[in-house]
C-alpha cells in the first residue's frame, strides 16, 4: 500500500444493510476493514448460489466478511424492508446500500421510506437507466447524440439521425455487456436483433427490449472518481481505462491518476460535477466514464456506486481514503472528512481473461507472477470452473495489481506478472469456435492487448 489508510473509527457501533454486493478482493476486502473499525454489516441476498457458481458458501471469501446474512427477494421492496424492521416498522440498522448496479435503485428507495441517508431515488433511476441521462443532460456539448430504439422500421432514421459508426448497447446493464460498435445498417441490424431480444438483465430483471443508440466518438476514455457529499461532489481523481477496443469494449486495465493539465483537469471535473447537478445526485459515491475527444469531453456514463476492477483499491492506495469505506459512512450519517485529497504514487491493474473457454484444470504460473516486485495476484476461480468468454467483463477471472512511485512503472509490474499467468482448461469441442480475448497489456488509448493465457 502507498498510503497508510485513513482513521474510519466512526463506524464503531453501527449497523448497515448491503442489498446484495460486488465480488472480488477489493469489496470483500473493504468488508472487513469496515468490520475491523466496529461496523457490523448485514448482507441482503437473493442467490447465494450467484456468489458462489456451485461452491458451499461457507468457504466463499464473503461468508466471512458479514456478521449476517439474509436471504430475501432482493427484487422486492416490501421484502427487503420487512428484513430490516421491527414489529413497529423501526428500522433495525442505521444505513442501507448497495453497489451493484442492478439493486443501488432499490436501496435508495428502501433508504427513503426509512429515512436513512441516502440518494434521491429519481435521481439513481436516471443514472442507471443510459437514455434517461442523455435526456437529462440535454443539449450540453458534452452529451452525445442518440436515441431510443424499439423496432427494426426505427433503424433506417436512426441511421440518417446519428450516422456511422455508432453504438448499440442495452439502455440498463453493466460491465460492458452487449455494447458494441457498428459500423454499417447490416452490423447495425444484427445488433439490434441481438439485443432486443434480451428480455432480463443478468440479475434476472425485466427487460423491454428496446436498444440505446448513441453516435461514435473517437478518443481516450478515462473515469473520474467522486463522493458527493450534501450536493458538493470531493473527486479522488482520474482513472485510466484500458479497452481490447471494437467492436465490444471490454476492459482489460486501469491505472490511477492520470496526470491532466490544470486547465484540462477543472474542465473535466466541471464536466462531472454538471452531469451530477443535472440529475440531481446529491449523495453518495459515482464512477462517471468520460471520453476525451476533439471537441471537448463527452459523457458515456455515470454509474452512482463505487468502481468496479479493482480501482477502489488503486484509489485507496494512492490516497489514503477508501471510497467503499466514505460510501458506508455517509450511508450512516457520519460525513468523511476527504479533503485535501492527496496523492502519493501511483498504481495499476491488469484484467485477465482465458484465452480459451472451457473446465478449469490449473492455473500455471502463479508463483512466478507473485514473484513480480510490488504485485498481487487476486485470481478468482478455481479447478473445476466453467471459464467463458463473454463480450463483456463478466469473463474476467482475475487481475495483477501493483503499487508504485507512479502508475506507469506499477503498469509495467501489473503487466509483466499477468504474461506469467496460463490458464489450462479442457475445451468442450462445442465451444471451439468462440472468440478469444486475451489478457492484457493494453495501450494507455485502449488499442491493442497482449495475451496472457497461452494454453
């Protein structure tokens, strides 16, 4: 770590809620310093069996990272709320959140009908739903042109409105899934039978059908990290967004911070502070995705909840202050004293992703990759899983993560430990013909991955 982590003594005698949760180290690992400084924390499920992919619970990292788990319809309001009351309707725990995308909306209206501190639920919904904050931005120079698509007799003025290339994407889902390029009316009339036939998200919510066309624009996309505090939005700093690049936009890296130009910087702060303002989020953690581009900086999203991939970790580390752990404060009432947000450092992560699909039989390597100065490796699947290769993140099955006098030097650590990684799987020769993402070595502009598995 490059810097010691702040005092969260403040959560001594508490208790929160988390309607269902993020995986891998760095939430679990934020459990348990929450849980080393007196929090005791209720984990709200709906599917353990999520979590786990046909393992026993017991010996999954976040049984041992809550005090308490509950499993509930995590779908359903009156549910969740009947688990977190008494006999009188008195909530029985004095914060309630979540940072999965497909629940923050619930618990922000769980938090309102109990009067805990959290984010307007209106102002969750327009986040999270991709085409209700294109609508809230409206003419900004920083939005992107777009529309909302429902039928194939839609596609032809889509394409006359907003021209080629475009994207395509779900209007409400995360880590990337089915967002893609297209480049001409037939890649755009296959996407759009693709994802219009997606009628539930992957956490099994309805769907309408409809896709979210957005016009291409080409540059360097980076993220900015925030907690905005009683409508006043403190940033972290910038987050470099490492892709494989078209026609999905799968992440494959991140490091923190991006050095910017003062004049660049307060532009793009700027940016991210109007995007908040206009929908009205005046509370909590937000991950805005941003596009540098000839013209300005362009919004892609704005995701109310911590960063996903290990960039709380790469945050923490370099700053001293986790936003997991500011997020459960101000779930809590207490307000996290952030600034003067201080940087010292730099760090970097590297996605890995199998080469190939299929059973899992070992991971060679690893000790190799550990031997990396500086570097964690923080794989999460074992023998026997299912590996895929999805268009999106979900196919991630670990990273390398390294800490450094600045995030260039801990990329090239992060990068030189996943080379040492071979994922060796047994292949269901049905699935020979699926496509390939390596693991990666991406450029700082998103072109290019070198891969890691080579079994």
């Amino acid at each position: 770590m490059t810097t010691p982590l702040a005092d969260y003594a403040t959560f001594a005698g508490k208790r929160i809620a988390i309607v269902e949760h993020m995986q891998n180290h760095p939430f679990v690992l934020g459990l348990h310093q929450a849980r080393e400084n007196g929090l005791e924390v209720w984990l709200l499920t709906g599917d353990r069996s999520w979590y786990t992919h046909g393992h026993d619970w017991d010996s999954h990292p976040l049984a041992a990272a809550v005090d308490r788990v509950i499993d509930v319809d995590t779908t359903d309001l009156e549910a969740v709320l009947a688990v977190v009351t008494d006999d009188a309707g008195r909530p029985l725990v004095d914060g309630l959140t979540s940072f999965s995308d497909y629940h923050t909306l619930l618990a922000a209206r769980a938090a309102r009908r109990l009067a805990l501190p959290g984010p307007d639920p209106e102002a969750v919904e327009t986040a999270n739903v991709k085409d209700r904050l294109r609508v809230a931005l409206g003419d900004v120079p920083y939005n992107i042109p777009h529309m909302l698509v429902s039928s194939a007799g839609e596609l032809a003025e889509a394409a006359r409105r907003l021209g080629f290339p475009m994207i395509a994407k779900p209007p409400a889902e995360a880590i990337s899934y089915g967002v893609r390029r297209v480049d001409d009316m037939a890649q755009l009339t296959e996407a759009f039978e693709e994802l219009t036939r997606v009628r539930r998200s992957l956490r099994g919510q309805p769907r309408t059908g409809e896709v979210l066309l957005e016009t291409y624009v080409e540059g360097v996309e980076v993220s900015v990290e925030t907690m905005t505090v009683d409508g006043h939005t403190h940033v972290f700093g910038v987050t470099s967004k490492d892709l494989f690049g078209d026609p999905a936009y799968i992440e494959c890296g991140h490091t923190f911070p991006v050095p910017l130009p003062d004049e660049e910087r307060e532009a793009l702060y700027g940016v991210v502070r109007a995007t908040l303002d206009a929908i009205g989020y005046r509370h909590g953690p937000c991950h805005t995705e941003v596009r540098r581009t000839e013209t300005g900086w362009r919004v892609i999203e704005a995701n109310p909840r911590t960063p996903s991939s290990c960039m709380t970790m790469l945050v923490t580390d370099v700053t001293g202050r986790s936003p997991i752990l500011d997020a459960w404060l101000l779930t809590i009432g207490e307000v996290p004293p952030i600034e003067p947000v201080v940087h010292r450092g730099g760090a970097a992560v590297r996605m890995i992703y199998p080469a190939r699909r299929g059973t899992l039989k070992r991971v060679d390597g690893v000790e190799a990759a550990e031997a990396v100065p500086g570097v964690q490796v923080l794989l999460h699947v074992e023998k026997g899983d299912k590996l895929l290769q999805r268009m999106d993140n979900s196919s991630c099955v670990g990273f390398t993560y390294c800490t450094g006098p600045d995030r260039l030097e801990a990329r090239a650590l992060a990068d030189k430990a996943a080379a040492c990684l071979d994922f060796v799987v047994e292949e269901d020769e049905s699935e020979n013909g699926a496509c390939a993402a390596g693991a990666g070595a991406g450029a700082e502009n998103g072109s290019g991955a070198a891969g890691a598995g080579r079994s």
